[in-house]
C-alpha cells in the first residue's frame, strides 16, 4: 500500500493595474479554472481543488489569490505528469507566482515555485520558470 500525498498552493495575480484591468483578469481566471474537469482514469486534476471564494470587495484587496489542494494516494509516481497539467493551467491564467507545495511519507516535503522574469504572466506569454526545494525530514537511525 502506498503511502498518502498531500498537494497544495497558491496561484497570485499582480495588484498593479487599474481596479478594472484587474477585474479582467479576475474574472479571466475563474472562467479557466470552471472549465476544468478531471480527465476520465486521471483525476488528479480538476477544479474541485481550486478555490477562488473571493469577488472584487468580498476579501479581496487587490491581489487574485487562487488557492488549491488535495490527498492522493503516492501522487509523486505520476508527478511530472501533474506538474506538465499544472503549468498547461499556468499558461492560460494570469499571474505573479505560483507555489506548489508536495508533502509525501516517503520523499519528504518538496516546494515548487514558478515565477515570470517580468514579475507577471499573461496567457499569451508560453515562458515559465520553476524552481523546486527538497526538505526531508525525518529521524536518522545511527547503529
């Protein structure tokens, strides 16, 4: 039996611009996040994990923070193929950054961080960059 792995992060929209431009982008990321849907035999990308409870003057200041998570069952076997979803997400959706954080029994505590050159990221920009820390923690046994 494998062990459980926990996802979970957040997606940051930039706060220059004006209260409507902003507004654009909010509203452009939340109709891409509602046409997701968990492929058939592949679920582990859908838009049950993504929450955006926030409206412009309902909680939101200035910054569009799209929140996300779930439990999988040893999800970091299939991993190049959830973070290849994650960023085909990531180049429709306008942003700043993104963090996704892995938890696993088994490989410790991972940090992935994507972040445009320019300090924003538009759909029509196809240029990402990740970074990805490794923390392991756990006991060392010594005989």
């Amino acid at each position: 039996m494998h062990g459980e792995s926990i996802v979970y992060g957040s997606i940051r929209d930039w706060p220059e611009g004006s209260s409507e431009a902003r507004l654009l982008r909010q509203q452009h990321n939340v109709q891409v996040l509602q046409t997701l849907d968990g492929e058939a035999g592949w679920p582990f990308f859908a838009r049950s994990m993504f929450g955006v409870g926030q409206a412009q003057g309902d909680a939101l200041y200035q910054t569009q923070v799209i929140s996300f998570g779930a439990s999988y069952q040893a999800v970091e076997y299939e991993w190049s193929l959830w973070v290849q979803k994650f960023e085909g997400l990531l180049r429709q959706l306008y942003w700043a950054n993104a963090i996704v954080h892995l938890e696993t029994e088994l490989n410790g505590r991972h940090t992935f961080r994507w972040e445009s050159d320019e300090g924003f990221h538009t759909p029509e920009d196809s240029s990402l960059n990740l970074r990805c820390e490794w923390e392991h923690e756990g006991a060392m046994r010594f005989r």
